[in-house]
C-alpha cells in the first residue's frame, strides 16, 4: 500500500519560494535591459538593422 502523496507548503517555505522567483524575475529583466543597451550601442556603431532589432526585441523583453 502507499500512502497519498501531501503536497501542502508551509507559510515559511511559500513565502522563502516567493522571494526566489522574484529574484529570479528580476534578474531576468536586468540581463535583458543590459543585453538591450549592448546590442543597441553595438548596432548603432555598426549601423546594423538586426542588432538594434535585436536590442529593441531584449528592451521588449525584459519590461
């Protein structure tokens, strides 16, 4: 026989899962607006479309 399986979350575990996916999140966000800005500068030094579409796509992203 197998016992059935508990899947409840202490209020202290939630709220420690909380804070790892904000800090995910948020971490996520940053890397895109920093890829965002290095591929613009890039692309607007060598007038290339595609980088700063690419640039633009990450700023997207990362709001």
């Amino acid at each position: 026989m197998t016992s059935p399986l508990n899947l409840t979350v202490s209020p202290h575990r939630r709220a420690q899962l909380n804070r790892r996916s904000l800090h995910l999140a948020y971490a996520t966000a940053g890397y895109n607006l920093v890829e965002g800005v290095i591929a613009v500068a890039a692309g607007a030094a060598a007038s290339s479309t595609a980088l700063l579409g690419f640039g633009l796509d990450s700023f997207r992203r990362g709001v």
